[in-house]
C-alpha cells in the first residue's frame, strides 16, 4: 500500500480519553501529563493527525481542561461527552455522530487510539489502515507483553485468523495461558463500524461494553480480522507514574536515536533530554548533561555544552551555548553566537557573532552583529509593572557589570564603560561613562586602618 493510495482513503480518528486516571494520584487529568514536553494526549492527536482526515475525541464529563488542550492541537476535532463509563465500546459510541455518515459519507477506515497510550507511530496507524484495504472489517494491534496479565488475549485460529479478544477477567485458564494481547489500537472499516459497535453488549464479568468484543461480531456477520504485531515498547499505556517515567524513557531512546540518525553528536546520550519536537541540525555536538524544553531548534554545527536548559530557543548555524547557559522562550540566537556559562537569554535576539559570554541576562532585548557583552551585564526589563525593551546596535562594546535600564537605546559601535547604569540612549560611535567619577585619597589606607584598629580595642 502506497501512501499515495492510503491518501485517496478517508479515516476518522477516535481517541478515547474519558478516564479518571485516579492511579496517577494527581490533580492533573491524566491524558495531560506529559512526556518529552508533550502532554499524552497531544502524541496520540498528533500520531492520528500524521495520517490526515477526522479526529473526534472522547472525554468524560467536566473534562474541560483536555477538551481545551486537545483544541490547541487540533483546532477542528469533534468532542463528544462520555456521561457514564460503560466501556470502550460504549465510549467509542458516544462519538457515534461522528461515525454516522457526513453529507452521505462514512469515513473508508475508523481508527480507535487510547489518549493513555502514547508511543503509538503514525506507521503502525498506516499498517492497520492498510490491513483493511487488504479486506479486514476488523484490525487490531497486538504485541507480547512479558507479562500479559490483565490484558485482553487475542484468540488466533489455527491458520493465524483472529477469532476473538478475550478480556483478562472473562477468560479461561487455557486462554490466559495466550502470550499474544490486545494493545488497544483497533481499525475498522467505515462501512461496517457502526453495524459491528451496535450489536456489542455487556454480558461480560465487567457488565462493560467491549470494543474488544467488535472481532467476535464481525467474524459472526462473515466478516474478515486480522491481528499484526508490535513491541510492547510502543503500545505502553500510562496508569502510574511509574508506567509515565517508563515511556518518557523509551520515548527518549527514540528521539536520541533519530538525533544520532541525522548526525548530532551527544557525548552521554543517556543525559541528554530531549523534547518530541526538538530540532537538531547536522554536526550539532551536545555535551553531558544539557535539557531541551520544547520548541527548540539548534542549526547545523552549534556547540550545546553540559549544564544547559533550553527551551523556545532558537540556536543559529555554529553558535555556542553554555555551559551552565539558560535560553529561555523567544531567545534566538544568530549564527556564531556565544552565550557563556551563568548567561540566561529571554525574548531576545542576539545577531550573527554577538557574544555574551559569562553571567548575564539578557531579556526583551536585541544585541546587534560582533556586539560584545561584558560579565555581569543585565538588561534591566522589567520595572515592576511593564516589560521593556533595550536595543543594542551592532559592533558595540558593553563593559562588565553594566545595568542597561531599559527602554533604552545603544547605538552602533557605541562603548559603554564598565560599571555604567545606561538610564538614557547611547548615540552611535559614542563613549557612555554611566557611572560615579572615582576620587583617589593617596596615603589614606593606612590611616584608615588604624583608626578601625583603635575603634576594635576600645570596644
Ligand atoms: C483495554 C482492552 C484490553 C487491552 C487493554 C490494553 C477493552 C474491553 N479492553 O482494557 O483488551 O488489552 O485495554 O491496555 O477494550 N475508556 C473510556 N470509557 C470507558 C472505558 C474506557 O473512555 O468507559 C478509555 C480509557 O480512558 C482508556 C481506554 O479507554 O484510555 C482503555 O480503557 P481501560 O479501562 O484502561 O481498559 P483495559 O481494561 O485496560
Ligand atoms: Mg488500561
């Protein structure tokens, strides 16, 4: 199956995400947790988005947060309330609009994702997707856990049909002797959803609807299902804080492997963090210990050294950062940038070969082309009620330990003597002694000092 003959087929998405995830001891909805700065949910939406088509999302009642997290992401999703859990069947009909037909038409194909199960690829979607072009009314996604207890067993025929899921609770001692389990991820083919999830019911120990049960229907009404495979890495479901950790691991596995795949060199890969939209040029190097936050792009050939958090950043073509460097959101760094150890960049764009290289903050700013910034500078931004900006032309020179009271103004090429408090534009080309004239008392020190020794005794 070409992806040019998957695009002429039409798919609906439903992503079931009306649990209460009480396991996660959290106030947080679960679906809202997150991995590699994404949040649960916000993977599964954007695995399904990959393929195209429809999305409608499954929430349960009052779950206001994740219908506004989900619409951030994809804008056009149908939202549908489960009032009451009665299943994943009956969750999967609470979006029974969206599986209607739309203007006289059903989707081609109708895939199932849990918003707990994060790690599922767009790819493992398309093959699914691809088993109903090859005839499947039914195709689930299995795998072999090293412990399959708990889960739903797939009961395949002798000739590798699947017949049947058998939900944990429900099944025989012989069938949970069954390795191969139910991952969740289901496809269907639209013309024959909504026929099969009307005719499930509950007679089950769970008294739940079954999404599970759509094999054993479809196979009554003569219909084909299928089972592929996949890692238990991939089809990981988040109940636990303990089962997030694991796919933030595995999820980290696989963003360093694609880094290392588009040849970024990381000299301790296993302490690099990185985010799942995390952007590494060529030839990038990232030294022990550095954090992406999301929204990162780093272009070909940038230094990152240890002890970096970076997030929102932008890091221009041979550019150096850190270590001990802090980007924060809106910092866009030209090519070949220095930003040194103890330098935190907030809102601020430092032009081509500007350097800023030991204990600063530069925030709501723009540092021209081959300006330098000495230690201990700080952009004074913010005056207790309003953010402001400071704007330093190109090839200027800011001496050490400089406050640069902002709104403000430095022209290029100007020169600002160490020390300075800069409270007033700084014409081009021009010398700014923003600081008190020094007095020089020869002789003074040694009187000085007698004086406080006499002061010490006497107390
Ligand atoms: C389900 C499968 C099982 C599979 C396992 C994989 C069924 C009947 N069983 O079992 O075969 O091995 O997942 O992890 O499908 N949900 C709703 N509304 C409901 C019930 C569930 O939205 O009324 C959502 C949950 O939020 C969750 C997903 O559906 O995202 C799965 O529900 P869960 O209760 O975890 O099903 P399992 O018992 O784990
Ligand atoms: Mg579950």
């Amino acid at each position: 199956m070409t992806t040019e003959q998957m695009s002429t087929r039409t798919c609906l998405a439903v992503v079931l995400a009306a649990g209460e995830g009480t396991r996660m001891r959290s106030s947080r909805p679960k679906v809202l947790h997150e991995i590699g700065g994404r949040t649960l949910i916000g993977h599964v939406l954007s695995a399904v988005g990959a393929i195209g088509g429809r999305t409608a999302v499954v929430v349960g009642p009052g779950q206001y947060a994740v219908v506004a997290a989900a619409k951030a992401l994809v804008p056009d999703a149908a939202f549908f309330v489960q009032q009451e859990r009665h299943g994943t069947a009956h969750a999967v009909l609470a979006a029974k609009a969206a599986l209607a037909p739309q203007d006289g038409d059903v989707a081609d194909d109708v895939v199932v994702a849990f918003a707990d199960t994060p790690l599922v690829t767009h790819e493992t979607i398309m093959r699914l997707r691809g088993a109903l072009v090859g005839g499947a009314a039914v195709a689930v996604l299995g795998f072999r856990p090293a412990d399959p207890s708990g889960y739903g067993r797939l009961i395949v025929e002798g000739g590798g049909a699947l017949v049947a899921i058998r939900e944990d609770k429900d099944a025989t001692a012989a069938e949970r002797a069954i390795g191969l389990c139910n991952s969740g991820l289901m496809a269907l083919a639209g013309g024959t959803a909504l026929k099969i999830l009307d005719q499930i019911r509950d007679d089950n120990a769970k008294r739940e609807f079954y999404l599970t049960d759509a094999v054993a229907v479809a196979r009554a009404m003569g219909l084909a299902t299928v089972a592929l495979e996949t890692d238990e890495d991939e089809v990981l479901g988040v109940n636990t804080q303990a089962q997030l950790a694991e796919a933030e691991a595995v999820l980290q596995q696989r963003l360093r492997a694609a880094a290392h795949a588009a040849g970024v060199t990381m000299v301790a890969p296993e302490t690099v963090h990185l985010s799942a939209d995390t952007k590494l040029g060529r030839d990038v190097i990232i030294e022990p210990y550095v954090v992406f936050g999301p929204g990162v792009t780093v272009e070909d050939g940038a230094v990152i050294r240890s002890f970096s958090h970076i997030e929102g950043a932008h890091i221009g073509r041979g550019a150096k950062v850190g270590p001990y460097a802090r980007l924060r959101p809106g910092a866009d760094l030209e090519a070949d940038v220095h930003v040194g150890n103890f330098v935190e960049v907030k809102a601020a764009r430092l032009e081509a070969g500007a350097k800023a290289n030991h204990l600063s903050y530069i925030g709501d700013a723009r540092v021209g082309a081959g300006t330098n910034i000495g230690a201990g500078t700080i952009t004074c931004n913010y005056d207790g009620f309003r953010k402001h900006l400071t704007d330093i032309g190109r090839d200027a020179f800011i001496g050490s330990n400089s406050a640069l009271v902002a709104p403000v103004k430095i022209g290029d090429g100007a020169y600002v003597a160490s020390g300075s408090v800069i409270t007033s534009e700084v014409p081009p080309d021009t010398v700014a002694f923003g600081r008190a004239h020094q007095t020089n008392k020869e002789g003074m020190a040694s009187r000085l000092r007698a004086v406080l020794k006499a002061g010490k005794k006497g107390a």
